[in-house]
C-alpha cells in the first residue's frame, strides 16, 4: 500500500510539474542543445559497460 501511495504522489508531481516547467523554464538556445547532445550517446555508453561490470561483478 505504502508503494502505491508513493507512486501516486509521483504521478501527481510528475502531472503538475512538467506543465509548468515547460510554459516557464527557460527555452534552451540551438547552442545549448547540440553541446548537450553530445554528451548523450558516450553517457549512455558508460552507463551500459558500469552495468555490464555490476552484473559480472556484483
């Protein structure tokens, strides 16, 4: 019950909060994004092998 609870508190911020974050957060300029961007991929990449050795190793 408590889980469910939990989840449902998480729904509800996740409902209120995204709405009001794009109509007022700042808009990211074309710049901003592709610097952003390109550490998307060899993150992504880190994360997969530190799992791959959490899953040998752990």
């Amino acid at each position: 019950m408590t889980l469910l609870k939990i989840l449902g508190l998480l729904l509800l911020a996740l409902v209120i909060l995204v709405p009001l974050i794009e109509r007022f957060g700042p808009r990211p300029d074309a710049q901003a994004t592709a610097r952003m961007s390109r550490w998307v991929l060899p993150l992504l990449m880190l994360l997969a092998v530190l799992q791959l050795l959490i899953y040998w190793f752990g």
